[in-house]
C-alpha cells in the first residue's frame, strides 16, 4: 500500500501565530507537523495532485474526511495516475481538463461534475495551485462538495414549477379554446413546449370500436401517426383498460406492447406514455400520447401530473363537444320552426326542397335528395333535389318516377340496415354501381332512413360535405328528414281529404235529388242547389232563414210527427206536402237519417228530397 508523503507547504503561507493572535506551542511549530495535523483532521475533503514531469497527474493525497465524504478508499487510489484511477474516460477527459485550466491559469477552478465511480454522485469542486519556493506550480489542492441532493432537489423543484405551469398553461387552454380542434391542437403544443418530443391526441370513433385517428400532434419529427392509431398500441391500450399505460425504455419492450415498442424504438424514441380521456360517465373519448427521446423520461410523479392533465382535457373537451351540440340543437330546432312556418304556404316539393337546402348549411354539404318509399317497401319515388343540386350538380331527370330499390345505388343501403349510413369513401365502395349521367359526382354521402313503425317511409341524403359525415351529422339529418316527413305526410293527408272533399261537394251538387241536413230546432244547415229548386228559392240565406214546420211542411203537425218517427228509429221515409217560395204545394219524397252525439240525442238529421208531384198526379189520373 503506498505510503501517505509529507506535503512541504509553500513558504508563501505564514503561520507561528494561532488566530487568537497567540503565539503557537513549540511543539506545533513544526511547519510540516503543523500542516498534516491540519490536513488529517480538517472536517472538509481535501486531495492533493501532484504534477508529473510528463505533463500529467499523480494522485498523491486524500485526508480522512475525502474517505468518508467520497465513499472510495483514497488509500486505493493514492499514489495512482489520474488515468490508472478506475475513472471513467468520460470522466477522466473532464477532470484533467480542469487540472489543466488550474495550472494554465494559475487561479483557483470551481466546476461541478458527475462522478460515475461515485456512484453518479454530483460534486462541486474547488481546486488551487501550490508552488515551490521558486514559484513554480507543483501540486493542486481540492475540496470536494457533494451537492448531489441539493441539484435532486432543484430538478424536483424544476419538474414541479414545469408540471404546475403545465397543468396552468393547459387549463388556459381549456377556457380560451373556441373549438375542439384548438383545444386539442394548443394542448399538444404546450407539452411539446415543456420539453417533450412529441404529445399526439388520438380520438377514438363511438368510445372504442377498434379504431382510433390521431386528432392533433405536436412534434419534433414527422408524427408517427400509423404507429399511434395502430391497434396495438400505447393509445389503443388506454383506451381499452381506461388506465394510464406507460413504458419507460421503448428499447426493452412491455408486454401486449411489446412489438409496437420496438417500432416505436426504430423511430428514435425511448420513453412514452398514453393517458385515457375519459368523460364524466367513465366513457373514453381518447387518449394523450407523449413520447420521449430520453430513456427513463416519465417518473411515477409524472404520471399523476399528466392524469390530471388528461382529465382536464377531457372535461373540456367533453365542455366544448356539450356546447356545440347545444349550438347544433339550436340550429337544427331554428331550422325545423323555419320549415314549419315555410310548409304553412307551400308545396310539399317547395317544403322538401327547403328542407334538403336546410340540410346541406347544418351539415356543410353540397348535394341532397329526398326520396319516398313506396308501400310496397320494394319501390321509391324520387321527390325532390336540393336548390343546389339542382343549378349546380346534377342534371338527370326523374322527380316522381318510380323504380326498385334493388337496382338504386349504395345509398339504399339504409333501407337494408334499416338505420343511417355513412359512406365517407365512396370511391373505395366495391358494390357501388356508378352514377347515371347527369347525376352529380359523389365523393361522400350520409343517407338516413324515416321509419314509422316496421316501415320505411322516406330517404334523405346528403352528400360532398369536405370532411367526413360524424354522428352529429347523422342526428341532425335524422331530425330534419323525420320533419320534413311528418309535414309532407300530413300534407298528402290533407290533400287526399281535399280531394275527398272536393269529390263529395261535386257528388253533392251535381246530384238529381235535393241532398239536405236540419238541426233539431227545425233550420236546414246544409243542403244543394237541387234543394232551392225543389223548393223554388233563388239564394242560399233564404233556405237557411227557413223554418221547415212554418215555412216547408204544408201542416205544420207533420214536422212533429217526423221527428218523433226518427227519434224512435233513426230512420224515416215518407211523401209529404211541401210548400215552395210561391205558396204554390208539391208533393215530395223524402228519406231521413238520424246522427246522434255521445249522449244518444239527435244533433242533426240527413234528408234526400225528390219531387214526387207529377208521379203522384200521374198515379191519380190513371186509378
């Protein structure tokens, strides 16, 4: 084991008197005993280098306190050569690169470096040079500093200002963020602010159904955005556990992961975790990836940070989507008001018309049709192309014809479904049978059924929105469609009564007999144009005016003896004498018909009238 040497002090140095100013005890004046009882008992650690002839470092010295403070044995080392010390070359290069500076510069050197024999231990470090009597630097003399807590402490202080101002900045976001897409896109932008190399949002379609888009992204490289939608993946995973899942060394690999960490270690990265983001019910909206190019990068600390920060998100993303869906309702409700008061004073084909122009601004399309299926549930009816469509796009003709569904195109696939369907590739449809010509081009459609009961009764579609068809859409062309059917099905209704109607009041007037109604106080309230002849009045208000037992019935008794016959048996046939405008009597045959209300009372009573006059004086003239 190499001996300890008696270091010779620079004569430079003065001593004799302690710093009380007393003079020392004889027995400690020795310089050199003086100084190693000094050097041995210093409560600091203290090393000694001695400088070789060959430009290079003797480790000569370490006193008790190195020992302790160091944790490697200075007895071990003594004696060594800086670069036969066990240090690392990492750390041997910077060392004498210090020792250098000290001697160059002949000053005092502070640094601070991590020791890799000591365990990474971070010290800070003074190091002096010693001369001889003739000035020149023989030794350099250090004291080492272990400020390895106090630097644990500052990063610890660091991560949690970075974390709070993380969660400050984010939190911002979520009450500035006009939309969706903002929101998401600012959130990726401030963890990539804080240090990271690349923070994805990945939402999923309908929770989780096997698929998930990256939404927004903020990176340093091209984002790798096959590798975070794929299924196998950090993202997918928290989506399905509903857990924060996390892999601190991509290289190494973990579990159902395993493969997609490998990719992802291809790529450059090394660290990386995905948090859920779950709304108030626990259901996943999606997932916040981050990625590290630092092994090591995502702390259990962390994690809790970045949780909080997920459910932050989260709560406002699922804010903003509540918003525009109120928003959404409000348009849609306006729009449904509007085609209400619109269908007071037009057609049906104006109303569906209107109905597909209010379709295409809510949804942001720029084609739409509007179709009726026939009872059969095997035909449709073309009805109607949207304002658009029709200057615009399409061409072909066809309002009213009728064909199968069997030979309609893809969009009939609602009927088979029986429900809404997107197509937002319609070019990659292998059953798609092409476009007649005229018809407009489609890039994208969402075709939403009516139903009423087992059967389907409309179709409306839109279609060429510039982005994909969401269910947002499908709600709003869902209530609209369902509108747009309710009023035209109540306008077919009244127009099949119209129709009717008009049909009976033909019937009614053009008939050869005098079709009436009385009121039980004995007025005629309805009646025909073959009425005022038989009774030989000009204008209708004078037959309303009439009173039948005063003014009709040529005795007054017989109007009394009616109405008793049709109050017992509802029904009464008889020839009575009647008297017309002139004063002048005929004689008619006449059929009644009682019509009671709930309570079984007469309200009105339905009469035909013929004039029997000339019957019955032929009959008289012949017997």
């Amino acid at each position: 084991m190499p001996q300890r040497r008696a270091l010779r002090p620079p004569r430079r140095v003065r001593i004799g008197h302690n710093r009380a100013g007393r003079t020392m005890p004889a027995g400690t004046r020795d310089r050199e005993g003086f100084f190693h009882s000094v050097f041995r008992d210093a409560p600091a650690p203290i090393f000694v280098v001695s400088l070789r002839d060959d430009g290079g470092y003797l480790l000569e010295a370490f006193n008790p306190a190195f020992d302790r403070a160091v944790g490697v044995g200075g007895e071990k080392i003594e004696g060594s050569r800086l670069e036969d010390s066990g240090l690392s070359e990492a750390d041997f290069a910077a060392l004498k690169d210090k020792y250098d500076q000290c001697v160059r510069e002949d000053r005092v050197i502070e640094y601070e470096q991590e020791l890799e024999m000591t365990g990474g231990r971070t010290w800070w470090t003074r190091i002096a040079p010693v001369h001889d009597e003739a000035g020149r630097i023989t030794h350099l003399v250090g004291t080492p500093i272990d400020i390895s807590e106090a630097r644990r402490s500052e990063a610890l202080l660091r991560r949690l200002i970075r974390e709070q101002r993380l969660l400050s900045d984010c939190n911002m976001a979520i009450i500035r963020a006009p939309d969706e897409m903002s929101l998401l896109s600012e959130t990726c932008r401030i963890i990539r602010g804080a240090g990271y190399s690349t923070a994805c949002v990945c939402l999923g379609s309908d929770g989780y159904a096997g698929d998930i888009r990256v939404s927004a992204c903020s990176t340093q490289k091209e984002p790798p955005t096959a590798e975070l939608e794929s299924p196998d993946g950090l993202p997918a995973m928290a989506l399905r556990t509903k857990r924060a899942s996390r892999v601190s060394n991509l290289a190494e690999g973990a579990g159902d992961v395993g493969a997609w960490c490998g990719r992802m270690a291809e790529l450059g990265y090394r660290a990386g975790i995905a948090l859920p983001l779950l709304d108030s019910d626990g259901m996943p909206l999606g997932a916040l990836a981050i990625l590290s190019v630092v092994p090591e990068d995502f702390a259990a600390g962390e994690v809790r940070i970045f949780q909080e920060l997920a459910d932050d998100v989260a709560y406002g993303l699922s804010s903003i989507r509540s918003q525009e869906r109120h928003r959404r309702v409000d348009r849609v409700n306006s729009a449904r008001l509007r085609l209400l008061q619109f269908a007071s004073n037009h057609t049906i084909e104006e109303l569906l018309e209107q109905t597909l122009d209010q379709a295409e601004e809510l949804t942001g399309s720029v084609v739409g049709f509007y179709h009726f299926v026939d009872e059969d549930q095997a035909s449709l009816t073309l009805q109607e192309w949207s304002t658009r469509t029709k200057a615009q796009f399409c061409t072909a003709q066809g309002r009213g014809a009728h064909y199968p569904i069997a030979d309609a195109g893809v969009w009939v696939d609602c009927v088979y479904a029986r429900k809404p369907v997107i197509h937002n590739d319609y070019a990659s449809l292998a059953h798609k049978k092409g476009m007649p010509e005229g018809h407009a081009h489609v890039v994208r459609e969402l075709v939403v059924p009516v139903t009423r009961g087992d059967a389907i009764k409309a179709i409306l579609g839109v279609g060429n929105k510039p982005t994909a068809y969401g269910d947002e859409d499908i709600e709003t062309v869902s209530l609209l469609a369902d509108l747009a059917w309710e009023i035209a099905d109540r306008k077919l209704a009244e127009d099949a009564l119209k129709s009717s109607e008009r049909k009976f009041r033909e019937l009614f007037e053009e008939s050869f007999d005098g079709l009436f109604v009385t009121t039980p106080e004995g007025h005629i309230a309805e009646f025909n144009k073959k009425v005022m002849d038989i009774l030989g009045y000009d204008t209708a208000d004078e037959v309303r005016a009439l009173d039948l037992a005063r003014d009709v019935y040529a005795r007054s008794s017989d109007r009394a003896k009616v109405i008793a016959a049709v109050e017992e048996t509802g029904t009464a046939e008889y020839d009575i004498d009647v008297k017309r405008k002139d004063g002048s009597v005929i004689t008619a045959h006449c059929s009644l018909t009682a019509v009671r209300g709930a309570d079984g009372r007469v309200t009105q009573c339905r009469g035909i009238m013929r004039d029997v006059t000339e019957r019955r004086q032929a009959d008289a003239a012949t017997s």
